[in-house]
C-alpha cells in the first residue's frame, strides 16, 4: 500500500506546469547521496484514491498537473492511481518520478504526461546538471515521447560548478524522440 510523507506545490519540477509534488515514503532505491533519506522508511498517510482525490479538491482550482515523487516500490499502484485520478480529471496532467533507471515491466505508463527516470548520483547530478544520468520524459500530444532534459538546464535557477566526471545515462525502454 502507498504512503505519503508530505506534499507541496511546486513550479520547476515539471516544466511549465503547476505541480502537486507528493512525496511517497518506501523508497526501495537508496541512491548513495539521497537527500531525503526520510522516504526510506515505510511510514506516513496511506495515499489512495479518496486521499488523493482529498488532496487534488484541496487545491484543484491552481494546479494543473500531480507529480508522485517516487513509489518505485509498488508501480503498479502508482501507474493505477493516476490512471484513475485522469480518467475523472480531464485535462490534469500526470508525472512521475521514479527513482529507477528504467521504466517498470508489465506496468502500463501510457497515461503519464511526464516520467523522470534514473537514480540520483551525487557526482553526476539532479535534472539540472550537465552531467546528469537522469533524463526527463514528456508525452507529446501526438503520442510520442520526447526526451526534455534540457529545459531543466535551460532553466537552472543556481550555477553549479561544471563537474567533469562520466555521464551515466538513463536506459529507457521508451522510443524517445529528441
Ligand atoms: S529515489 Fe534515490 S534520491 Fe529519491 S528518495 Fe529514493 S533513495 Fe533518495
């Protein structure tokens, strides 16, 4: 079962969107650097459909997408929740963020508008890093999948220092465009 440790909104996660992020706790991925050890642990409000459609009422009026932050634990549960919260919310957009290198097996994502895959590693980066193994996937409305890594460079908020260590990319078992 899903559990959440908290929620926010947030405005760079997902380009151009209105996001409500929600954290989900279990976190089975335990990347070396992680900064939120505190999803680790399997602890928080169980977070089904009445929940989520609760949260989604809250703040429906100012959002226009819902991002599951991690889940990689239950996929399957993730994938279905937000196939649901679509189907009754037309025109909200769905994102997730997996944690994993690649998508799961057996698991539909068809009806993800965003999917951000890869580990977090502390030397390459987050989304925003030039050397960054993640990569962030966006559902064009003709069907196919683009990779939109760049925007978050693009629209970097904070100058890091440029690391010059091996870019370790994300395998997807998406057919991406560039
Ligand atoms: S996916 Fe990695 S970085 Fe994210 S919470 Fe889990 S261990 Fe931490």
């Amino acid at each position: 079962m899903l559990k959440y440790a908290n929620y926010d909104i947030v405005f760079q996660e997902v380009p151009d969107e209105v996001t409500l992020a929600i954290n989900i706790t279990n976190c089975p991925n335990a990347c070396p650097g992680c900064h939120s050890k505190y999803l680790w642990e399997d602890v928080g409000e169980i977070l089904d459909l009445k929940e989520l459609n609760r949260l989604v009422e809250q703040y429906k009026s100012g959002i226009t997408c819902v991002c599951f932050m991690g889940g990689d634990a239950e996929p399957k549960e993730v994938a279905e929740l937000a196939w649901q919260l679509k189907s009754t919310h037309a025109g909200l957009k769905m994102a997730w963020y997996s944690g994993k290198n690649d998508l799961p097996q057996n698991v539909s994502t068809d009806h993800f508008d965003y999917i951000k895959l890869g580990r977090y590693v502390a030397e390459l980066g987050a989304l925003d890093s030039a050397t960054t193994n993640q990569r962030m996937m966006k559902r064009l409305s003709d069907g196919r999948v683009k990779d939109i890594t760049q925007w978050f460079r693009e629209n970097k908020k904070v100058e890091v220092i440029k690391s010059e260590t091996k870019t370790e990319k994300s395998q997807t078992n998406i057919n991406s465009i560039q």
